[in-house]
C-alpha cells in the first residue's frame, strides 16, 4: 500500500512535466487508478489540509479505499457475461469456477513480478525465442516451472512457499482438469478427504446401477466420464472453494515478502538479502530500524508480529 502511495506520487510529481513531452522514455503510465486518485486527492484537498507525516498516511489510505471502491462497481457488469452465456441452471457453478481460475491467473501473475524483482528473468533471451515469436516482436515468457525453479534458486531454496505443488494445482484448473485437480489435492489418493467430496451419481445406461463418483472408481469407468461431469462433480463439492483458500495464502506471503523487499531500503538495505536470501535471522539493529520506519510511515503493525510473519515463510538450516 506504501509503495503505491509512495509510486503514485512520483507521477503526480511528472504529470505536468509529461503532458508536452512526446519521448516516450520519459513518459510515465498514469492508469485510470491514478487518474481517480488525482481527482479525489484534489476535491479532498479542499476541504481536509494535512501536516502531519501520520494524517499524510491516513489521508493516502482514505484516497485509495475510495478509488478501489469505485473501480470495483465495475466488475460487476462482468458478471452479467455468465448469465448470458451460460444460462440460468448452472451459472453458479460456472461463476465460481471463473473465479476461481481467475484468482489462480492473478497467483501466477504475482509470482511473476515477485521473480522479476528478485532479478529472475522471466522473458525468454531473444535467442531462444522461435521464429514467429521475433518477426511478430512478442514478448515470451519461460516455462512457468522454469520461473519456479530460478525463483527458488535466487533465494537459496529458502522460502517456505510451496511453489512446485501450487504450480500442478494451477495447471489442472486453468486447463479443466477437475479430476486432476482433486487427485493433486489428496496426495493423488483415491480417499479423497469430505471436502473433496461431491457425491455425484451416474446412472449407467448399460446395466442401470448408479456410481458415486466420490467413491474409488475403476480406471476404465474414470475414462468413460466426460469433463462435465467432472465438472458437475467437482463444482458439487467445496473443493474448488478450498483452492481459492490455498492460493491466496500463497498471494498473502507473496505480498508479504514484497512489502519487506520494497522496504529494505536506505539503512534497511541489506534487510532481505541477510534475512531471505542468506537465511540468517533478523537482529536487534534490524527491530531498531524497522520501528523507526514503522514511526516514520505511520504503520500501525507490531514489527516483533512483522517479523515472525516473515520467520515463518523462511527454512533455518
């Protein structure tokens, strides 16, 4: 929140200077984000002056909750594209499916930036791009598994994050893999756990008995049920809930570890190289000077929670 307050303001600071410049390496992306903000910042200035380090700080926060709050109310046109698309008996299987998949999407994204600002190239070197990929001038990423594997390489294999078995999750719901998905999640055990379970019953046209699909099922019976199916069976339990769970933990430590990368700076600068990449612990010094960062910037967190959150996310060897 910080850093895009911190950010914002360094546009606001180039916005006149940008608007007859036409070099493009000196223009700035002003989203519609920032461009609400402008506008709300300048009615509040009217009537609300601020001194204080800490008002600076509250005043930020209210600008950007009113400006979330606005763009938000447009997500819900998107809303209506499932109903009108799918129609009305299953579109709340669909819906949460959608959501479900799109959160999954927004994970791999911030791995992604995560990576990037750890100095992992993410883009393949242009001598590994095809032929296609260059003459169109696409910009290709690496195998998601290759960005893991380098991520977890810049920082020693260190971080408690689970990258690997989140990564197959992702892949069985971003393709529709739903019997995958729920193997994966039980440890690829047929005793699939109750929240795995959708109790969906197929009625077989050959001998007429039901299959519960919940139920161990042979190899050649899984092959004779059809994706929707799967769909219908998976969508009947509280799996695909469970999953949204798991990744946006991993989208909180995620967050987590970027807000201290992003404050590691200034006397803090060698704060998340020692603690992350080098596994070495916080010290007293680093308590010291995150409390004066803490005062400074108006945060209102304990530093001694701060840090334990962060401990939690690091092996100790």
């Amino acid at each position: 929140m910080f850093r895009r307050i911190k950010t914002f303001k360094k546009k606001i600071k180039l916005f006149i200077k940008i608007l007859n410049i036409e070099d493009y390496d000196q223009a700035v992306v002003l989203t519609d984000y920032d461009l609400y903000a402008l506008k709300i910042r300048n009615i509040l200035q009217k009537y609300w002056v601020v001194n204080d380090v800490s008002g600076q700080s509250q005043f930020g926060d209210i600008v950007n909750e009113l400006v979330s709050s606005l763009l938000s109310s447009k997500s819900k046109q998107e809303i209506s594209y499932i109903n009108e698309t799918v129609g009305n008996q299953l579109k709340h299987l669909y819906w949460e499916y959608t959501q479900v998949a799109g959160y999954v999407a927004l994970w791999e994204l911030k791995i992604k930036m995560f990576a990037e600002n750890l100095g992992v190239e993410t883009r393949k070197a242009f001598d590994d791009r095809s032929k296609k990929q260059k003459n169109t001038k696409m910009l290709p990423f690496k195998d998601f598994s290759v960005i893991i594997k380098e991520l977890n390489e810049r920082t020693n294999y260190n971080l408690e994050l689970d990258l690997n078995n989140l990564k197959q999750l992702r892949d069985a719901v971003i393709h529709g893999n739903l019997d995958q998905l729920r193997l994966l999640y039980n440890s690829c055990s047929e005793k699939f756990s109750e929240i795995s379970k959708g109790n969906l019953h197929v009625l077989s046209i050959k001998n007429g008995k039901t299959k519960n699909l919940s139920d161990p099922i042979s190899l050649e019976e899984k092959e004779a049920i059809n994706s929707f199916t799967w769909f219908l069976e998976v969508g009947n339990s509280k799996l695909l809930n469970e999953i949204w769970h798991l990744f946006a933990q991993s989208v909180g430590k995620i967050h987590l570890l970027e807000n201290f990368l992003s404050s590691s700076f200034n006397e803090r600068s060698d704060a998340f190289t020692r603690v992350v990449i080098n596994s070495d612990g916080f010290t007293e010094a680093d308590k010291e000077k995150f409390e004066k960062y803490f005062v400074e910037f108006g945060i209102k967190l304990s530093v001694d929670d701060y840090f334990s959150d962060i401990n939690k996310l690091i092996k100790r060897r």
